[in-house]
C-alpha cells in the first residue's frame, strides 16, 4: 500500500500540523508533547520526527496564509498572462506590482521562516551523537533538499538574495546582504542538492511518499544550473552540460515516466503516480464543513483553493481565469487543452470570427463534475438571460468571452484546480473532501527540461526526439487499452453525496480506441517561428526555443513552474509580444477574446521587489534595479 507522509507537532521547532494527501493510506505519526530541542537528535525517529518543521512550509502556514495558492500563482503563472485574474490582483498581469504588495512580503517570510528551520535542524545534527549513520544521511539529504527547495522559489522569484547558511537566522543573523553575484547564489543552491542527491535513494524513507528523494533533488539540482546558465552566461556551456547529465540519470534510473493520460494527473487515483516528481496534495484537514476560524484566517487555506478558482456562476469565487490566447494555441487533436480547462459556451459563430474551435467535452461544461458553466434551468443547462449594466439582455455571463464579475477575465476556469467537487453550497457537506493536487515537479518538466539542455549542447536531433515523446502522449496515444474506471470512484462518490442522480462510467477526456497521427514537433514549430501573429510580429527565438517554451504553456498552464522556466529560457519577452501583443481590447470587451494588453513589457521586472518591510529591517540589503523611484 503507497503511503504518504504526515506532519506532526514536535515543539522544539515550532512544527505546524499538515493532513495527509488520502483519508485512507497515510503514516501515522504519534503526535509528541512539548520536548526540549535537543531531544529531537537523541535517536533515530525523533531526529527524522524533527525534519516535519520544514516539511510544514510545503504548505499554508501561519507565516503565510497563501502559501499554496499566492504568491506561488501570482509569480509562477500570472506574469506569463496565461493565467489571468480580477480585483488587485490584477497587478501581476501589468507589472504594477511594487515592494509593498502583501503576498510578496509573506512568500518571502515563509520561505526564510523555512529556512531558518532547516538552518538551526542541520547545525544540531551535525553535532549529534546518538544517531546512526543511516538515519544522519537520510535526514541531512532531506533538509538540504528541503532548504535548496526554498532558495529555489527566492531566488527564481527575487534575484539575488541573502544566503544565511547552516546555523544562521534572522535573529542571530538580522542584517545580512543579498549574495554578492548570482554565480555565488546559485553555487550555494546546487551544493545543496548535489548533496542531496548523493545522500537520498530514488524511493522516499519507507514508502512515505510527500518526502525528498534523489529525482526530486536532481530534478531542482538540473533546474539550479539552467538557472545559474541564464544567470552568468560565461559560465552556460558548462551548466547546460552538468544539467543535462542529471536530467538524463533521472530519465535512465526508470523510477519516473508519464501517465498514460495527462489528465489523470490531477485526480485523486492519480496522485503521486510515475509521473510525480515533487508536490503537495491539500484536503480539508480538520476542518470539515465549516467557514470560520483557520478557514477565514487562513484565506487560502488550501482547501479553498477549488472554490477560489470555480466559476462565479457555478458558486466559485472566480480567483483564476485562463486566457483565450492560451485556449488558442493548441493544434487540433492535443488533448491537454481539454484536460486542463472548462469554457463559458461562448457562441460558435462569435468563436469562428476569431479562428476559436470550440471544445467537444469542455466548451459550457465541466466533463469531470457533469456540470454546466453559468446560470442553468432544471435540466441543467445554461440558458437563463441577465441583463448588463446599460440594461441589455445579453444571455448568460458565462456565453461571453470575457466574464464579467464587477471586471472583465476571460470565460476559462481551471479544472487542475477545480476539479473534485462542486462550487455550490452542497459541496460542504457530505463531499467535503477533495484533495487538490500541486505539482512542483512532473516527469515531463524533466522531459523538457532536458531537451532545452540536449539543444543547447549540440544534440538537436535528442532534443525534438523528447518533444515528440510529450506530444504522443498530449494527442492520448498512451490512452489506447487502458483501463480508467479506478478514476470513477471518487466522481461518483461527489455525485451521490451531493444528490445527483449521475454515475460516470467512462473517462470524460482524453481516451482514445486507436493511435493517431502526432504532427511533427520541428515541422510544427519551425512554421510557427516563421508565421507572423495577428500584428504583424514574428519570434525572435529560435524554432527550438519556442518549441520547449510552448509546449510549456501547454503542459504547465496553472502549474507554478511555468513563468520561472520561461524565464530561465530567455523567451519571457518574445512570448509576451508574439502571444499577448499590446491591444486596448476593442469597445466590446466581454466579446473580444484577446487580452487587453496596454503596458510595455519590463525584462527587469521578472525579478520581483524585495519586500519593503525586509529593507527596512535588513540594512544590508537593497532593493532590485527597476523599481525605484526614479525609474
């Protein structure tokens, strides 16, 4: 039976309290009472009991009550203008954001908060004395994998930044400036995982899946040096390279390999399957129906996070959208598009205008819930009119392009995210439960990753080979002969529990009988590179590069790694002005599918600001180029 890890309270760190990612097949671990720090290193258990304080930032904690949802979504994704939003959020879509905006501030005391953990739980460790060799290794290969993790987001996140090193925190270390360059930042990260990935085994410690293992930490080890290559370009040959060869152990260890099809991915039945690198999985916790307490502390809370990204019609709050450009750039017969959204029902004619197919499972559907999008009649169906702001009768909202809810976002909601459970008020009953799944790392991040290395070394030819294996899987040919129905259990058990007479018998996406044609990545994204978009501008990449990077878009919308590995690339700028050209929208916005792109975009200000309270309490550090006040 697969396990998974399940953090518990041990005092001497402070440790916060997480769920298990199943209700059924999980550790159990005894809950301790409070304990000296030191008696965390007097054996073998409490010294791995004692990792749970750093594992706890994996997830919401009471440094950040976003963590989870934001900033990852808002620095993972939103930049890109793939994922969209309304409200104040809206900032991460124009690069108005600023040193003061609240979850910037929090993403960055959350992860040093983390930090500081796996700093002070390294210096005990290594002067412990009463545990076994096997136990130190497992347990400094996890913190170290665990520390690089956080780094990782910091520095992807915010450029240089300060570097406290084992023993160091904020309170014995309060002043501290940003790492001098960016080959010194990175150098520090990649010990870390090296380590890491000397010291782990490719299988979690007995089975509990939820903690560091050797792929996870050469997965992010890869990633450091892509990084450290964007970074400090004298030194890229030589990243790409040592990159690559991990990529390449991670992918000849056999450990990892697709699902057969994509959107299993986000199911219950389908977490932490082969393709699962690294994640975290949030269900409801203790915290079954109700809406008070840590549920409203905790704003994001992650078992909110369904609700925050369903469609306002169908009960959600509408925190996420997906754009139409994305929703257009998928060839005819790439599964991925329909596995990872649901549409408003938009009119067919309207869509035809725009060059727009319209879903044959997904367009005013959602194929997991059986649920149509926006205001239904007893049957089901969307149908009933509302009346604008000038009064016009103009249908449902969800039969626009862009949704209106007090501002414009597009007619597009996530279904990685929303997924298990419906958005209306039955869902916090009987159904409460309904595990939503975060990927930091898949087997396919892997997959492309390696690929960017294989063209950047000279091995073009390996390079389209792995694109091609992602797209046959993308146009469902792994899907053929195989057997779904351990999928249904759960959907089914949604549908009871909220009174639908429903029963789903047959996977509602992706599934083919017989093997198609895949189109020729090189041949694909060679033309795309040469074909202008809808103002005149063509790709300043090269064919490969935007062949890695839009098949990123295509696998990774909604997933928090998107933007770094687009940054890390160096196709953010060509992306943004080939696929979100500048445009004022048109005078009849909520039927123009494009985004209204008015802002020119800023290279520099992908490194996000350092939080100003961190200025102001750190008289070391100074704030990053492009957001003084000058410029």
């Amino acid at each position: 039976m697969k396990k998974y890890i399940k953090y518990v309270a041990l005092a001497g760190l402070g440790i916060v309290a997480l769920s298990s990612c199943n209700n059924e097949d999980f550790l159990d671990v005894p809950l301790y009472d409070k304990q000296d720090i030191q008696a965390q290193f007097g054996n073998d258990d409490n010294a791995r009991i004692g990792l749970n304080g750093i594992y706890a930032y994996n997830n919401v904690s009471k440094e950040d009550d976003c963590w989870g949802y934001k900033p990852n979504l808002f620095t993972g994704s939103h930049p890109t203008m793939d994922t969209q939003c309304t409200g104040w959020d809206v900032k991460f879509l124009d690069q108005t954001w600023d040193a003061n905006v609240g979850e910037l501030g929090q993403g960055w005391a959350h992860c040093y908060a983390a930090i500081n953990r796996a700093n002070l739980y390294l210096a005990g460790l290594a002067e412990a004395t009463e545990i076994s060799p096997e136990a130190k290794r497992l347990c400094e290969g996890e913190a170290r994998a665990l520390r690089g993790y956080f780094y990782s987001w910091l520095a992807t996140t915010f450029g240089r930044v300060p570097m406290l090193a084992t023993g160091e925190d904020f309170n014995n270390t309060p002043n501290k400036a940003s790492a001098q360059t960016y080959e010194e930042m990175w150098d520090f990260i990649i010990e870390d995982f090296s380590k890491a990935a000397e010291l782990l085994d490719w299988k979690p410690f007995n089975g509990q899946y939820g903690r560091c293992t050797k792929g996870m930490a050469k997965a992010y080890l890869a990633d450091a040096y892509m990084w450290k290559a964007y970074r400090c370009p004298e030194v890229a040959a030589d990243c790409y390279n040592k990159a690559k060869a991990e990529l390449k152990s991670i992918i000849d260890s056999g450990t990892y390999k697709l699902s057969t099809n994509f959107a299993t991915n986000w199911d219950p039945a389908g977490f932490w399957n082969e393709e699962c690198v690294w994640a975290m999985c949030s269900d409801e916790g203790q915290q079954w129906s109700s809406w008070g307490g840590d549920r409203t502390i905790t704003f994001a809370n992650p078992n909110m996070l369904k609700w925050f990204t369903a469609c306002p019609e169908n009960g959600g709050w509408g925190a996420e959208y997906l754009s139409w450009e994305w929703y257009a750039c998928y060839e005819p017969g790439d599964t991925r598009r329909d596995a990872s959204c649901a549409t408003g029902a938009v009119p067919v004619d309207q869509m035809a205008k725009y060059g727009i197919e319209p879903s044959k499972v997904a367009w005013g559907y959602h194929p997991y819930l059986k649920d149509s999008l926006g205001v239904k009649d007893a049957t089901g169906h969307v149908v009933h009119p509302f009346y604008n702001a000038e009064g016009v009768l103009s249908g449902t909202k969800t039969m626009q392009f862009h949704f209106t809810n007090g501002e414009f976002a597009p007619a597009i909601w996530t279904t990685k995210i929303w997924r298990n459970a419906y958005a209306d008020g039955n869902s916090w009953g009987t159904q409460m439960w309904s595990p939503t799944i975060i990927y930091g790392k898949r087997y396919a991040n892997v997959l492309l990753d390696y690929a960017e290395c294989c063209f950047r070394t000279g091995q073009e030819d390996e390079g389209w080979k792995q694109l091609d294996i992602l797209r046959n899987r993308a146009w469902g040919n792994l899907t053929v002969g195989q057997d779904y129905s351990k999928y249904f259990a759960h959907m089914n058990n949604v549908y009871s529990g909220n009174n639908k007479n429903l029963t789903m018998t047959e996977y509602p996406v992706g599934v083919l009988t017989e093997t198609v044609t895949v189109p020729s990545a090189k041949e694909y994204y060679t033309a795309l590179k040469a074909k202008p978009n809808r103002v005149g501008y063509t790709h300043t990449s090269e064919a490969w590069k935007v062949a890695v990077n839009e098949e990123r878009r295509k696998e990774f919308n909604s997933e928090w790694c998107l933007c770094p590995d687009m940054i890390k690339s160096g196709y953010m700028e060509d992306h943004i002005n080939y696929n979100y050209p500048k445009d004022d929208g048109g005078s009849d916005y909520a039927n123009y599918p494009w985004s209204k792109r008015t802002f020119d975009f800023d290279i520099r200000k992908m490194d996000m600001p350092i939080p100003a309270d961190e200025i102001l309490k750190n008289t070391l550090i100074e704030q990053n180029p492009g957001y003084s006040k000058s410029e």
